[in-house]
C-alpha cells in the first residue's frame, strides 16, 4: 500500500481503494490489448462493479471532516514559525496534507471524473479518453 499519513483515517482507507482501483484498471487494459480491443466504452464496462467512485467521494467528504474537525479542535500544529524570521509571532499555515496524500486525492478525483462523471456528458461534450493527454 502507498504511504500516505496515518493521521488521517479515511485517508489510508482511500489510498487503499485508489490502489485496488488501478490494479483494477491494470488488469483490464491487459486484457483488452491482449484481445485486440481498444476503446472507452469496453474499458467502462469492463470496469463496471469495479469502481467504487461514491466510496471515494464518501471518504473524500470524511477527509475534508477529518481536516476540519482537527483545526476546530486546535490539535494542528499547522502554524509554524516564519523561516528566516527573528519575530516569533510571525507564522505560517503548513498543508493539512503532504504530496503523496495530495496525488491519492487527486487520483481518486480522476478516477471519479473519467469513469463517472464524463461518460454521462452529452455527446460532443468533452474531450474523448483517447485524445487526451497524462
């Protein structure tokens, strides 16, 4: 499993499932270029049951809770002293979450767009999977 802060619970439960996901993913672009077949609609229904994009949008919302309840409680030690600074009360807010929590959100978010939200556009809507670039 990747490495992503324990301090968040529903963030490693979301890691997790992001990573299920793309080896999910994995296997089916295997197989589909295996047979031959290529295209946005076998890769959708061979992901079909798979994809649990309203869990990750469901622990997404208890990240951002998690985030929120902690700095209502005044438990973050986000604020730290100012770099370079000789007065002690100049401060700065640090990120909740570190870079690899930042790429599993971001993942769970592409993953939620590209299987979910854009093959329900109307047609012409949208840039197609193939012409899109990483």
């Amino acid at each position: 499993m990747s490495r992503v802060s324990r301090r968040y619970p529903s963030l490693v439960q979301l890691s997790a499932l992001v990573e299920e996901t793309m080896c999910a993913f994995k296997d089916i672009m295997k197989r589909l270029s295996k047979g031959g077949v290529s295209g946005d609609q076998q890769l959708l229904e061979g992901l079909s049951g798979q994809l649990r994009a309203l869990d990750m949008l469901t622990l997404l919302e208890a990240v951002q809770a998690e985030i929120n309840q902690e700095a209502a409680q005044g438990n973050s030690d986000r604020r730290v002293p100012m770099p370079e600074s000789n007065d002690s009360s100049q401060t700065i807010e640090l990120d909740a979450l570190g870079l690899r929590d930042r790429q599993v959100v971001g993942q769970a978010l592409d993953i939620v767009v590209l299987f979910e939200v854009l093959p329900r556009l109307f047609p012409g809507v949208g840039v197609p999977v193939a012409q899109r670039s990483g």
